[in-house]
C-alpha cells in the first residue's frame, strides 16, 4: 500500500466518522451528549482538513500518489 492510498483512506475514514458524529447528534436529546458530538465533529473536520490538505502536498511532490 502507498502513502498515498493510506493516506486517502484515512481520508474516507474521517469522513465517515463526521457523518457518524452528525448522526448521532440529530438523534440525541441529551444537550450533553449533543454539544459533546459537535465538539468532536468540527475536530474531526479540523483534521480532515489538514489531512485534505497533505494529500494536495503529496500528489504535488509525488505524482505517482494522484488519485485517479
């Protein structure tokens, strides 16, 4: 497995954890639990972010990583 390939995996991991928290969160009626999984959610966007952002490094120093 590439860097790249792990790294855009990671990427669809994250994404699908978002979409968990955000799931959860509609579904909550605790106002804890609920502020909870938006707190964890804009930090898993943060980092989805950066890894976005490193993948773009990556293909740009590695064309061999693009995705197809």
């Amino acid at each position: 497995m590439t860097v790249g390939s792990r790294v855009n995996q990671t990427l669809a991991n994250l994404k699908g954890i978002e979409s968990t928290l955000k799931i959860y969160s509609l579904q909550s009626k605790n106002n804890e639990e609920i502020k909870a999984y938006k707190e964890a959610f804009k930090t898993t966007e943060i980092v989805t972010k950066n890894i976005q952002d490193r993948l773009k490094t990556i293909e740009f120093e590695e064309p061999q990583y693009k995705r197809k």
